[in-house]
C-alpha cells in the first residue's frame, strides 16, 4: 500500500479520503437571541434587527459544510519510487504504470546500477551489454500502460564508472539495480497522440488517421499488456543486431581477483585497467574478443602460456605498466593483432622473435621498457604504423661487440615504409646506438609516410640529410618532432625539475641542445621550425642571441641550463646586424620583433649571467611572454628595466629563486638609453597588467620590489621566503586588491612591507618547504 511522503494530509481536492483533525464549530451568527417557552419567539426590547435562523423546535438544524472535489484526468501527480537492490529498474517502472493505468514519466534517477543493456547513439543498431558497477548520472523516459506508439516508450541514461568512463544510451534490455535506485517521476492519465502532417496530406488522409489514432490510445487489458512486453524483451534478446557488442567494463574498481569466466566468453570488449589484478585465468574462452585492456595492474607479474589460445579474434592489447617480465608463447598466435601496448613495463626486457608472425600488427609500443634490441623479425611487419622503443643500456665492450649485437638489425627501418609515428629511445653512453645512428637516420629518411619522430643525434651533422638542407623527403612531411643533439652524459634529465620537464615534452616541435660549442649552421637552420628549445651545457655561446634572431620566429618555450659563458639573454644590438648574416634566413621583416611569439623562459644555474635585455629596446620584444623563472644566478643584478616592462604585457607568473645580488625586481637607472624616456608616464601607469604570481625566495640584497613603479594591478597570490632586506619604498607598489593569497617569513620588516590588515594572511614557512606550483 502506498505512502505519503510527507507524514502529514493537508485536505487538497481529490483526495476522497480526508477527514479533518480538527474540531468544528458550529457558526456563531452574532445575533442574542432569547428562548421564548410560550413559542413567540419574540426579540428583546431594544433589539434593532429582525432575528436570523431557523425557529426554535424546527427539524432543519445547522450542518457542516460539504468540499466538492473535482479531479482533473489530465493532472500531473509526483512521487519517489525507491527501487530494491536486485531488481530490473525498467521492468519495475512498467509494471507500476500497468498497475496504475497511467503514464509514468521518470525525471530524475540517482542510485548504481549494473548488468546493462544500451544501443548507443553514436553507432545506430549497435547494443552493448555492460557489466560491473556504475553510477547512474541521468535517468530519464516515459512509460505507458497500454500499446504504445513507436519510440514513446523506454529509459535513456548516462552512466559512470570506476575508472572515470562515462558511457549512455537507449535501455533496450536489462537495467538492474546493485543498490536502493531512487526515481523521482509523474504520472498522468488520458494522454492523447497526435501525428503531425504536411498540410496536403493531412487534408487527404484525416478521416482515416482519426479511427487508427483512436485504435492506438486504447489501454488494454493487463494480461496482453505483460505477454507484449515479454515478446518484446524475447526479441532483443535472441536476435541482437549484427554488430552488437558486449562490454566488461571493470577499470579502477580495485579489484584483486579477476571476474568470473563466465562474464569473459560473451564479452566483445573487456576494460581490467587500474586494479590490483595478481593473476589472470590460465585460458578463458573468448571467442568474440575484440579488446582487453590491462594496463595499469601493478601486481600482474606473470600470464599463463595459454592465455590468449583461445581470442582468435582479438584486435587491441594493452598491457602497459604493468610487472610481466616476459610475453606467453600464445599472444604470438594472434593473428588478428593490430594494437600491441606494452609502455613502461620496465621489468621487460627481451622481445622474442615470434614477434615477426603478427603480421597484421599496425602499432607496437615499448617506450619505457628495458629491451635489450630488437629481432631481425620486426622487419615482418610491414604495416606497422607507429613505433616506440626504448632501450636499456648495456655495458660497452668495445666496437665489435656493438657490431654484433645491434640494437636495429641494418635494414629493419627502410622496410618499414608505412610508418607515420618512429620513437627510438636509447642511453647517449651506449656504443652499440653511436654505431648504427648514420644508418638509422639514412633508413629514416626513405620513411615518406612519416609524421612523429623522436631520435638522439650525437653529432650535429646528421641533422644535415633532413629538410634544412632540402635533401630528404620525409622532413617535409614531419609535424612533430624531439631531438636531442650533442655529446650527452645522461645528466640531461636528471637535473631537470619535473615541472620543466613536463612543459618541454607538451610542445610538437622541441630540440635539446647538450654541450655544444659555437653556433652551428645545422642548429640554426633546426631552429627555424622548433617550438621548444632547451640549450643545456653550452660550451662558449655568451647570448641566446647568437643563435639568430629570425630563426626563432616560431619559438614558444626557452629552457637554458648551466650555460656558464652567457652573460645577457637578449642583445637588442643584434637586431640591426642581422642582416649581415642573411645566409640562414631567407626573409627579413620590417618589424624585427625578437622573440615575440616566446611564452615561455626559463633560466637555471647560470653563473654569469648579469641581465636578461641588453641594448636598444624594440617594440613588441617578449610581447607574449607569460611565465619568467630564474634560478641560482649568482651575477644577476637587473631583471626588469622601465623600457622592457612597457613589453611584458602577457607576463602572468614571475619566479626569482637564489640570485643574491638582486637588489629590485626593477631597475630605473640610467634610463635614456630607452625609446621612451618620459618618466611621468612610469609615475601614473601600472605595468604587468596580466601579472597574477610572484615567487621571490632567498634573495637576501633585495630591499624593494619595484623602486616605486606600480606593478601588478592583477596579482592574485605572491610568497616571499628568506628577504630578509625587503622593506617598503612605497605602499603603491603592488596592488593589492586582488591579492587572495600570500605566503611569508614573518617578521617586524613584513609589517613594514604590508598593511597592517593584510600581516593576519602570511603563514611562517621554511625554505627546504619551498615548492614553486603551490
């Protein structure tokens, strides 16, 4: 029997069942009357009014007023349905709108759900069954009790899963709940159908649409309602379309035991990834595989040898991170193998021969592993579309021995010729990799399908047989690229902080330059087309300059590391001499803006540095700068000159770390060597409008942040370690009207520094605690 949701009746209209808790009294007419045994009923003397009401003695005596209800058949009535675990969710939503004889319309749904049935409608016929755990994040659909009209009945959703998936459709079979499913619906009644029509057809066909229309609206008795339903529930059931798919979709539950073999012989697509899966099942039976996924159990270390006897029809394998040392004998019998992952499994390290029978194999992933060299039966796929290794590093033992056990037997890469994505991953102290890297690059250069390619060059001069010199056909289709050039002794990414490191690898087109000396023409020319560039451990070069104005035109992101001879980042004098060394760049503008499209710079652990702009400044010079770091710079004394502030009107983030000559982010002296030399206008303007962080930490020289320039309308946070000099100049500075955020080393100089309102925010903090993307 149902139940009110609230506990309490209020009396509407309709609700045949109401009686009133509440005492009634009979009306009081406000009129003294006077009870007259002789039957006068006579009024009293003095009385003004003629009596009201029935005599005394009559029979008609007062009653309780009489509610007329009238209920509306088309009134939408709510209610919650609280649906029990276990139970089909459509199934039990039809049967309440039978029982009822009333449409029911679900508005909202809330609970997890599992045993899923959906067409999606992103593919039109296909059905995927869905097992496992997920959330329901919408529930909407309609019901009604008798035969309805065509696609007016049934359930959409939207689903969750463990690992963050979100998948929906159409309910086409079962929906059963896993927990208490909670649905907040309608119900109405009398619903009519109407079908819209052109006007030349609704005037020729009226008469007979209005009788078919009757005919459809029509509820029919319960029993033909349920046998219907059954028919059609049969019918999805044993006659799936053609390109139905069954998903076992488990990633990110945690689990520690892999599903029952049962869920694994229907499933067309199985989704074990970020579990802590120990051990697999020696051989399930999956004839219509299509997918497995893996990757991310960091507790798989060993797979059965017949584990993959019987997936004939697998296409996509992805085992990546996880423990395995070795690949079973039965995933070599795949034949329908497309899609081989197996990234970051760092314990792998040999990679059988057998590996020449998938011959459909279009994509083979090893970065992150620890192969030893790749098998003469690599050159069997020949569809191979992208390539990815990385290699582990043995002990040098000399040129024969490079020569003998080759990382890439001669040949392999030149027949390879559908391949769009190339990665070679190898130790700069291996000499089997410095043996075979002339012919490698020649292979490569043949490769005219190629698109991605990620290669180490120890000598500059390979660079020579690519686009630069016009000479090779694959550079002009190349997109993407990361190279690392020079004389690398693998401190390279070491020494790199993660967050550097990071922000160099999401760029398309990035080149690491180690240990170079001079500034050779092939950099130059690699230059032209680089969007990140990292100069690490340059032997004489004295500015960035050096390297060619225009031929960084493209350049978005600077990483420059322990290069101990630069002195100044940028010469403004170069830009009027390059013309005289027009032989790189084949184009010359009028603007000469010099690294304007930089966003990007990062300077690190240079000892003579001493500025960042040198010379005659230009319009438009790190006109798109946003984020500045420097770090360890013992030298540095001018950071910010009035001139190159007008410029940064991009710069959001500013980072100045260990420069313990640093007196003032900004430096006003001497400042007729600018364009602009009006210094009113620096007086009344606020530069580095788009400025919102500021990190300044050990900087122990440093007494002000700006020499009473106004800096930062915008700043939202700024953290100040280990200064202890800083004192105020003026409390304009900064502003502070944004400022959500500050950090510092409390003490009597900080309320010299900041208002007084502002000293409650600062939070004591230690350097070693220090943590730039906090």
């Amino acid at each position: 029997m149902s139940e009110p949701l609230w506990p309490w009746q209020v009396g509407l209209p309709g609700d045949e069942t109401w009686t009133s808790s509440f005492p009634v009294k009979e009306p009081d007419l406000g009129i003294p009357m006077k009870d007259n045994s002789g039957g006068g009923g006579a009024l009293e003397e003095g009385a003004t009014r003629k009596p009201r009401g029935h005599p005394s003695g009559s029979k008609n005596k007062w009653k309780r007023p009489i509610f007329v209800t009238i209920h509306s058949p088309n009134a939408l009535r709510s209610l919650v349905m609280e649906i029990a675990s276990g139970a089909d969710v459509a199934e039990c939503v039809a049967r309440f709108a039978r029982r009822r004889q009333s449409g029911v319309r679900v508005l909202i749904g809330r609970g997890t759900v599992t045993n899923v049935t959906l067409r999606q409608p992103t593919a039109p016929g296909t059905v995927v069954a869905l097992h496992g755990r997920f959330e329901i994040l919408s529930l909407t659909g309609s019901f009604f009790p008798g035969p309805a009209p065509p696609r007016s009945t049934g359930l959409t959703i939207s689903l969750a899963g463990g690992g963050g998936q979100v998948v929906g459709g159409s309910i086409v079979g079962s929906l059963v709940a896993s927990g208490p499913v909670v649905l907040i619906a309608v119900t109405f009644s009398n619903a009519t159908y109407e079908r819209l029509h052109l006007e030349e057809e609704e005037e020729a066909g009226s008469g007979q649409q209005q009788g078919t229309l009757h005919e459809v609206c029509q509820f029919k008795p319960p029993h033909q309602q349920v046998e219907e339903l059954e028919i059609c529930c049969n019918d999805v059931k044993c006659s799936p379309p053609e390109d139905s798919r069954t998903v076992l979709m488990c990633g990110g539950l945690g689990l520690t035991e892999p599903p029952e073999v049962t869920q694994w012989q229907s499933s067309t697509e199985i989704y074990l990834m970020e579990n802590h899966l120990s051990e697999l099942p020696e051989n399930p039976c999956c004839p219509a595989l299509l997918l497995l996924f893996l990757n991310r159990n960091c507790k798989l270390r060993t797979i059965s040898p017949s584990f993959f006897d019987y997936m004939p029809a697998l296409k996509i394998l992805n085992l990546s991170r996880t423990r395995i040392k070795s690949l079973p004998v039965s995933l070599f019998r795949l034949t329908c193998l497309k899609r081989l992952f197996l990234t970051h499994c760092d314990l792998l390290m040999v990679l059988p021969p057998q590996i020449g029978e998938l011959q459909q194999l279009e994509v083979l992933d090893l970065e992150g592993t620890m192969i030893m060299d790749l098998p003469k039966e690599v050159a069997k796929l020949t569809k191979l579309t992208c390539l990815g290794v990385t290699f582990c590093r043995r002990i040098n033992r000399g040129p024969k021995y490079a020569k003998v056990n080759a990382l890439i037997p001669q040949g392999t890469i030149s027949v390879l010729t559908q391949l769009e994505e190339l990665s070679i991953e190898v130790s700069p102290e291996d000499e089997r990799w410095r043996s075979i890297v002339e012919a490698v690059v020649d292979d490569v250069c043949g490769l005219t399908r190629l698109d991605t390619l990620n290669l180490y060059f120890p000598q500059v001069e390979l660079l020579r047989k690519f686009i630069w010199l016009g000479t090779s056909e694959v550079s002009r289709s190349l997109s993407h690229f990361k190279f690392i050039v020079g004389d690398d002794d693998e401190r390279i990414i070491i020494h790199l902080p993660k967050d550097l490191e990071f922000e160099l690898e999401r760029w398309d087109r990035s080149l690491k330059y180690v240990n170079g000396m001079g500034v050779p023409t092939d950099i130059k020319k690699l230059l032209q087309h680089t969007t990140a560039f990292f100069l690490d451990r340059h032997m004489d070069v004295t500015k960035l300059s050096d390297f060619g104005i225009e031929n960084m035109k493209q350049l978005k992101c600077c990483i420059i590391g322990e290069c101990n001879e630069i002195q100044v980042i940028v010469d403004g004098t170069d830009m009027y001499d390059e013309a005289d060394r027009s032989e790189i760049v084949e184009t010359w503008e009028d603007d000469r803006r010099f690294l304007r499209s930089l966003e990007y710079l990062y300077i690190r652990c240079m000892k003579s540095l001493r500025c960042i702009y040198n010379g005659p400044l230009h319009r438009g010079c790190l006109s798109h700068l946003k984020s500045l770091s420097l770090v360890k710079c013992p030298q540095l004394t001018v950071i910010f000159t009035p001139g190159l502030l007008e410029n940064l009107e991009s710069l959001e983030e500013l980072e100045v770390v260990d420069c313990p000559l640093v007196l003032s982010l900004v430096r006003c002296e001497d400042t007729s060597i600018y364009e602009n030399t009006d210094t009113s206008i620096y007086e009344s303007t606020y530069f580095l409008p788009k400025l919102k962080k500021i990190f300044l930490v050990s900087l122990p020289e440093l007494i002000s942040i700006s020499e009473d320039l106004h800096i930062a309308p915008n700043l939202g946070a700024i953290k100040i370690v280990d200064c202890p000099n800083l004192k105020n100049r003026s409390t304009d500075e900064i502003c502070r009207n944004h400022l959500t955020g500050t950090e510092g080393k409390g003490n009597n100089q900080w309320r010299a520094f900041f208002c007084v309102e502002m000293v409650c925010l600062f939070l004591s903090i230690s350097l070693d605690t220090f943590d730039r993307t906090s």
